[in-house]
C-alpha cells in the first residue's frame, strides 16, 4: 500500500465524509478516519475530529480540487 497523508481535518466525521465522496466522484480514492472507538464512543469524534486522507500521490490532485469550489451546475445559479 502506498503512503497516506491527511489533506484536511474536519470536526465532525460526516463533514469529512461529504467531502470524501467528492473526491471518490473525481477519481480521487479517500479515507476517513477518526479515533471513536470503533463508533462505540461518537463524543470522542467531537473531541478529537475526523481526517481525511489519500495516497500520497494524490495528495495534490485532492488539495487542487479542495482549494477551488465546484462552478454550479445548470440551473443553480
């Protein structure tokens, strides 16, 4: 497997997971991880947030696309 690093972190888990899917839905392949024992403690998530994380050589794709908001789509403007 190659290398991780985490491109942003995000306070609550699902805020990372939104974000995850719009790099999944650009080609980019995301994690996100969170130290909440396994979902068994969710305050922890709230205390400690979630990250999410590429490989690293996509790590510049993923901030690229991160750093520039997606143009509306027809008719939502």
């Amino acid at each position: 497997m190659s290398d991780q690093v985490v491109v942003r972190r995000f306070s609550y888990r699902h805020e990372a997971e939104v974000v995850r899917s719009f790099l999944d839905g650009h080609g980019i392949e995301a994690w996100v991880t969170s130290d909440d024992c396994g979902s068994v403690d969710p305050a922890l998530g709230l205390v400690r947030g979630a990250c999410l994380v590429v490989a690293k050589e996509n790590a510049a794709r993923a901030d690229e696309l991160l750093e520039s908001p997606p143009e509306p789509q027809e008719g939502e403007r």
